[in-house]
C-alpha cells in the first residue's frame, strides 16, 4: 500500500514538473517575441514577429465627428396624397398608423426620411425622392423640436432638393471636398433608419464615381461615393461625413434585394451638393453647365476597334454645332481624358465634373487626338441657351433631332407633311419616351408643317405640350411633354 502510494506521489510530482518546465517554455517564447511551434527546415529564414503595444490604440476617433453630425441631421416626414412616381428604394412608405404598406398605398401616407443643416438660418438639404410631390413636411430636429418645412428648390437629375424652416441658430455641418476623398477613407453615415432619432455607423469608401442607373434619365448625374457603412430605410438625405466631421456626401441608395442594409451603400458627392444648394440659394433654380457634345465610353473591344493603347477617358462621338465644344476645338474622335486636371474615365465623372460647373465657367480640357494631347481653353454655356440649334440641315431640340420628310418619304406613309426623328439623346424627349424613327404631325392639335413651326411649338413654349404622330409600321403615338 505504501508502495503504491509512494508511486502515485512520484506520477504527480513527475507531471507537475514536466507541466511546469511546458509553461515556462511558453513563458520564454511569449517574452522573446518569436514564435516557433516547428523545427525549422534548413534554408528558409525565421520571421521576427513584434507587438507594438502603441498600435492598438492607433485607430480613428469618431467621437468628435458624431458629436458634430448628430445635431445637424434631421428628421423629415413626408406627407402624400397619391403614390409619388420617384423611386422608393431607400425607405418604406407608412400611414399614419405606423403600419407598413408593402403593396396597397392608402391616401393619405406618408414617408420617411433625413436630412442635413447646412445654414444655420434653417436650410437643409435632403434628397429629392423624399420631399417630390409632398402635400407636407415636417422637419424633427434630434432635440425633438419640430417645424413645417417649404421647398426652396428640387432637381431630380442630381436626386437633391432644399427644404428650409424659420429658425435660426442651428447647428450645421461645414462642405468637405469629395473630390479629396480616398477609397479606404473612415467615413460617418448619419441619419434616422426606422423612424429613430439620429443614428451613427461607421464604414469606409469602398468606391468613388459608381453609376448604378438608379435616377432614370439619361440628364441624371450619377456618381456616387460607394460606402459599407450601414445604411437602412430612413437614411435617404441623411449625412456622410468624413472623421473632422465635414460633410462629404448626402446619403441616396443602398444596393440591396430585400430594401434593408446588405453591405453597400451609395451617396451624392458634397461637391454638387455644394453646387445646388448654391443655385436654388441664389437663383431660385439649378444653372446647368453644358458641353456640347455626344460621347461613349471606352471598354476594351472599342479601344480595340479604335486601336487605342489604353481605356482611360471618354470617347467624343460628335460635337454640336455652335457649341462649346465645337467652338473650343473639339472633334469628333478626340478622347477627353481630363477637366481642369481632375482625370475624367468614364460618365460618371464626366457628368460629375460638369455637374458642379456654371455657365461661363472656364476649363481647360486635355484630349487625345492622333497620338498627341492637346489642352483646349472651354467656355461653359447655358443648357437652356443650347437646347435649339441647327447642323447639317437637321433642327436639333431638346436632344431629339428632326428632319423633314422628303417626298419619297411622303408618298410612301401617304403623308402631307411631317418631321422624323432620326435620332434620340438626353434630353425631355427621350425622358417622355419617343424613339428614334417617330415622325411628328402635330403639336397641341396644330400641323407642323415647317422648320419654324417646329422650333416654335417645342422651345418658345412653356408648361406643357402633346405631341402626336406616327411610326413607320404605322403605329400613332401621342407623347405628353413637360417644357
């Protein structure tokens, strides 16, 4: 017995020890830094590995930042009195009861959304689908203050309306520059998902001038600055800003196939924001800068066909006379690779460069033409001072272009008089729906007969026009037309 118990002590103490001896050699591993758990094969070098205790505290404060945007985000409920025909990716829409309204949409309802002070005398921006055709607004502050609110001005093409509240003093957010902003960037999302007062979360910029064809029209300026902070129904104009808390973007979409947040979000750059918000501040209406030309973009089986040696830029497949571009020297086949340096690769950039833009601004554009670069001084004009001109005998209005019918053409549709369109760019035209091939009769009931009753009916008239007319296969169509 005593044997035994002898042996059992001896198993212990022997397990002890070994136990012992394990951790201290664990203890030494730690404290040297090196980590070795293999025998090392001959030739292949051992890799130091070193803990800075400092590292683990060098991460962004966003503390400061939320404190600043909090204050500055508001609450905005919507009120309807039918179904608004914007997109309504971004937030759900309710009665009055609260209750969600998945399929049937009950008059009166309302929306939900954000918005942003960028003046403390009661301005604020939000996006457009948020306040289009409200019967009402009313504006929450996160002090739970609320105020009616007026629409100072909207623009559908850049999804971005004003709204303002009499009020004074309020906390705001100052511009940053999106144009400065970096992919991989710490930013702040900021607004009120789910009817809650302001909520923060944080993410970085997984990508900058994403066009995603959400705004549905072919004017629209779509380039937005892609983000993986989490964005949910409600955060529609709600802030995006960088970590010094400057605004750097409005909140306006989130890809998603169930409306809820799934891993990326998008937002208008704060560079047109600053740019609309200062025309409806100042003008009452959005100055739109325009260029003057047809253009595509380059992918690799065009760049192949043109034998270019790079994708970059765009493509200008045609300029309009009398335009800017035409005046400044531009032709067709040059490839504009940038504005006023900022390097233009595609639309989205081309768009948004332009976006922020006046008339009568002065630019610089560098093209390639041939194998060489050129850099071409650019007045800006008017969208609306272009929107009639006349080139190679055909009348080009509001992006649609229309020749007259010659007479083979009459005698074979058995038509008196008439003007085909031959071709269909952005413009109200294409946004009413008409294709190319259309040929026009009449406008509001009257003939046009003539070159000049086109261009009377179409750009000396405002409000709106009903056009009507007929397809080559002989299907008449009639093209309601705001101007």
């Amino acid at each position: 017995m005593e044997r035994r118990t002898i042996k059992r002590v001896a198993g212990i103490l022997l397990i002890a020890m070994i136990g012992g001896a394990v951790s201290l050699g664990m203890y030494k591993a730690f404290e040297s830094e090196q980590y070795v758990f293999n025998q090392r094969p001959e030739g292949i070098p051992i890799r130091q590995v070193s803990y800075n205790p400092s590292a683990a505290f060098n991460q962004p404060d966003f503390e400061a930042a939320a404190a600043i945007s909090v204050h500055a985000v508001v609450h905005i409920k919507s009120e309807f009195q039918k179904k608004s025909l914007v997109y309504d990716d971004f937030f759900e829409f309710f009665n009055f009861g609260g209750r969600p309204q998945p399929k049937e949409y009950i008059s009166p309802y309302s929306a939900m959304g954000s918005g942003v002070v960028v003046a403390p005398d009661g301005y604020i921006v939000t996006n457009n689908h948020v306040v289009q055709d409200a019967t009402g607004i009313t504006v929450t502050l996160n002090d739970k203050r609320e105020y009616k609110a007026k629409v100072v001005g909207s623009d559908p093409s850049t999804d971005l309306a004003l709204i303002k509240i009499d009020e004074n003093d309020l906390p705001f957010l100052t511009y940053g520059n999106s144009d400065e902003v970096k992919i991989g960037e710490w930013v702040l999302a900021v607004g009120n998902p789910f009817n809650l007062t302001s909520t923060v979360t944080a993410g970085i910029v997984s990508a900058k001038a994403r066009n995603i064809n959400i705004l549905g029209s072919q004017g629209a300026i779509e380039s937005f600055i892609q983000t993986d902070a989490a964005i949910n129904p409600g955060n529609s104009g709600g802030a995006l800003v960088n970590t010094r808390g400057e605004l750097i973007g409005i909140n306006a979409a989130i890809a998603s196939g169930t409306g809820y947040y799934t891993g990326y979000s998008f937002a208008i750059p704060v560079n047109i924001v600053k740019k609309v918000v200062g025309d409806f501040m100042k003008f009452g209406s959005i100055q739109r800068a325009y260029l003057g030309i047809y253009y595509r973009e380059i992918d690799d089986q065009f760049a192949k066909d043109q034998g270019f040696s790079d994708l970059r830029g765009v493509y200008v497949d045609d300029v309009v006379g009398g335009g800017p571009a035409e005046k400044a020297g531009l032709k067709k086949g040059d490839v504009i690779i940038s504005i006023d340096t900022a390097p233009v690769n595609g639309k989205s950039e081309l768009m948004e460069i332009i976006g922020q833009k006046n008339p009568g601004d002065k630019v610089t554009v560098v093209v390639h033409r041939e194998g060489k670069e050129f850099s071409l001084p650019l007045t800006m004009t008017s969208e609306e001072s272009s929107k009639v001109y006349v080139k190679n005998d055909q009348l080009i209005i509001h992006g649609a272009t229309f020749q007259a019918l010659n007479e083979d053409e009459k005698a074979k549709l058995n038509l008196d008089y008439g003007f085909k369109i031959t071709r269909v760019d952005e413009g109200k035209l294409k946004n009413s729906g008409i294709r190319a091939g259309f040929i026009l009769l009449t406008i509001d009931r009257q003939p046009v007969r003539t070159t000049s009753d086109l261009r009377e009916a179409l750009s000396g008239h405002n409000g709106g026009v009903l056009l009507e007319g007929v397809y080559p296969n002989g299907l008449r169509a009639y093209y309601g037309i705001g101007l």
